[in-house]
C-alpha cells in the first residue's frame, strides 16, 4: 500500500528526522510503500502565529529571558537563514527519507499530486499550533474523504489544549474522517476525547518501534569519542541547567561532551548525535528524544525540565514503562522497563497493521 507521511518540516531537529526514519522503516518492514510530504522549513507566509497564540507568546517571552541563548524554535521561525547553514542533517534526509517536498499550506491539489491509498500524520508535535501553523493540514483537509486517514503517534506536546476555539471547530470535523487516531502522550488521549469528541489510542513514539540494533547500523563508520563522558543534549540551556550538569559531572569524574550543538557555522551529524548517545556512560537532556534513544541503548538519563516544550511528553513516557530514578535522579532501564516495552512495541505496531488495510 502506497501511505503518504505528514509531519514537520525536516530540518535541524534530531528527533524530528529520526522519528520519520524510523516510522518509515516500520512501515516498509509491514509490505507498505512509505513517502513523506515535506513541508520545506521557512517563514510559513504573513501567519504571526503568536496572535493566534498568546499564551504559548507569553510563555516564550518567559524562556526567553534569562536564557544563555534563544530556545530552539518551530522550524517556521528558525530556518528562514537555513541556507546560509552548513547543514548535515540534510545528508542524512536524502541517504535515508524517501521525500518530496511541497510549499505549504496544502490544497486539494496536493492530495492529487501524491495519490495514496493511506495518509498517516505524525509524530512529533504535529498538533500543537505553534510547531504547525498548517494545523487544519495536519488533519488532512487536503484529502479525499475516500482515503484511510490516520494519526500515529500524534502529539499536542502539553497536557493543555493552545488551539483556539475558531481551529478547534474546523479540526473537530476533520478529526471525525480518521480511520484511526493514536497519540503520543497520556494527556493527548483526555485532549481528543475533550475538545474534539473522539476515542484515541496510547502508542509509543516511532524511533521505540526499533531496536537499538537497528539504530547501530546507522553508526558503523561513525568514529567514537575517546574516554569516559556524560553526554548533553540541551535544547534550552539555562544558568541553573549549567551548574547542575557541571556538578553532575564533577560527582561523577566524567567528562562533558555536548551532542547536539551547532559548531561555528554547521552542526552535528545525525549519526554522530545517536553515536554520543550510544557510546556515553550516562546522559543528561531536556529533550524528549534525548530520553528516548537513552532508554534504546540503555543509558542512564537525568531529564531537566523544560516546560516551554512540554514535560507531559516525558512524565508519559515515564509512566507509560513505569520507569524510576535512582537517589541521584537518574531514570534506569531495568528488565522490567524493558519487557514493557516490547509488549507496547507490539501493541503500537498492531496499531498501523490494523488500520492499514
């Protein structure tokens, strides 16, 4: 079956490319035909998408000040000057992502141009407004009412509906012609029952429906960093966030490499990201994905806050596997953590078998 992928703009964010790799590579191993319809990353036209969104304004405002440096933003705001970038990302899109790439907002003309027997939305925070100013796009209002609709994986990032009450009413409908709908976090499931009147599945985030053997396959020729390290991927780096990780790694007696990070004008490699998590003794980050690929090669985590992209999507994730932390605050990924995730790695894959036919 030939199934089109929605999610958000390809770009910078590891998580972002490897939950669409991986989604892909699931889909392929089920007989499927997968191809993502990109949205290229760029100013989405004359939207200013925070008088759509005060709140989510008001509190990037709030993140803002203090900070060492500007949060990591939608892809919207952040790449307008993403071709003055050396941006390897890109290499790992095109070695891996079968893609095409249309401007946004979509037509009707793009549901003709890429005919599909199935469309799947997500993951990521493909419903949370300020990540996708297209929302009405992210519940296919392009699409023929003919064609399987799905979300897998789909994620509002917070345990508090940000759509206003105008796009509230217009995705109600269009949330009413899914075959199917899944989401990411706990909190989605209430959201969907809540503001859009519909039943919802939990499912796990894509890049858990693979094995960390698949994920090493991607690292073979990727040199290893010499010594033991605590490896940091923060996505907003704060003072308070500083002088913890500075302490940690001084109880510790590792050393500190930063994965993740943009150095002079180009940043890390795919490959070189998932290697710093693989080949660290422990991790610490305030990213979901950064938790997630912890938990895949079995890495101590401490999880920072960080409230400007929602924790719902972690506390979820930590009560969905039942996962606990030791007395100096790291989550551990014991046997039992691991047998519940092979049965929920079942259960989401049972999920796209189920409603892809």
């Amino acid at each position: 079956m030939r199934i089109n992928i929605l999610t958000q703009p390809l770009f910078c964010n590891y998580g972002g490319l490897l939950q669409n790799y991986a989604l892909q590579e699931v889909l392929r191993q089920m007989g499927h035909e997968p191809l993502t319809v990109n949205i290229p990353p760029g100013k989405p036209g004359k939207r200013i998408w925070w008088k759509d969104d005060i709140k989510t304004g008001i509190n990037l405002i709030r993140r803002i000040h203090g900070s060492f440096r500007a949060p990591f933003l939608s892809p919207h705001k952040f790449a307008v000057k993403e071709h003055e970038l050396s941006f390897p990302q890109r290499e790992f899109i095109e070695k891996y992502i079968d893609k095409v790439n249309e401007p946004g907002p979509f037509s009707e003309k793009v549901g003709e141009k890429y005919p599909a027997e199935g469309w799947i939305v997500g993951s990521d925070q493909v419903w949370r407004p300020w990540c996708s100013p297209y929302i009405e796009n992210c519940f296919f209002d392009f699409v023929d009412n003919s064609t399987i609709k799905i979300a897998y994986a789909a994620s509002f990032g917070t345990d508090q509906w940000e759509i206003n009450t105008e796009k509230t009413e217009k995705i109600k409908e269009l949330a009413k012609r899914f075959k199917a709908i899944s989401v990411r976090e706990e909190s989605g499931v209430g959201l969907c029952r809540d503001y859009l009147g519909i039943e919802s599945e939990h499912v796990l985030d894509p890049t858990l429906l693979l094995s960390s053997e698949d994920y090493l396959k991607l690292i073979d020729s990727e040199p290893k960093r010499e010594g033991k390290y605590i490896a940091v991927y923060v996505l907003d780096l704060d003072r308070q966030k500083e002088r913890k990780i500075k302490k940690i790694a001084k109880d510790k007696g590792f050393k500190i490499v930063r994965i993740g990070q943009m150095h002079k004008d180009r940043f890390d490699s795919v490959e070189s990201w998932i290697s710093g998590i693989a080949n660290a003794e422990c991790v610490i980050t305030d990213s979901f994905h950064g938790t997630v690929f912890s938990l895949i090669f079995n890495k101590p985590v401490n999880v920072l806050e960080n409230g400007l992209r929602g924790n719902s999507r972690i506390q979820s994730l930590e009560r969905q596997l039942h996962i606990t932390k030791d007395i100096s605050g790291f989550y551990l990924f014991d046997n039992d953590v691991k047998n519940i995730l092979t049965t929920l790695r079942d259960k989401s894959k049972d999920f796209l078998r189920n409603n892809l036919r």
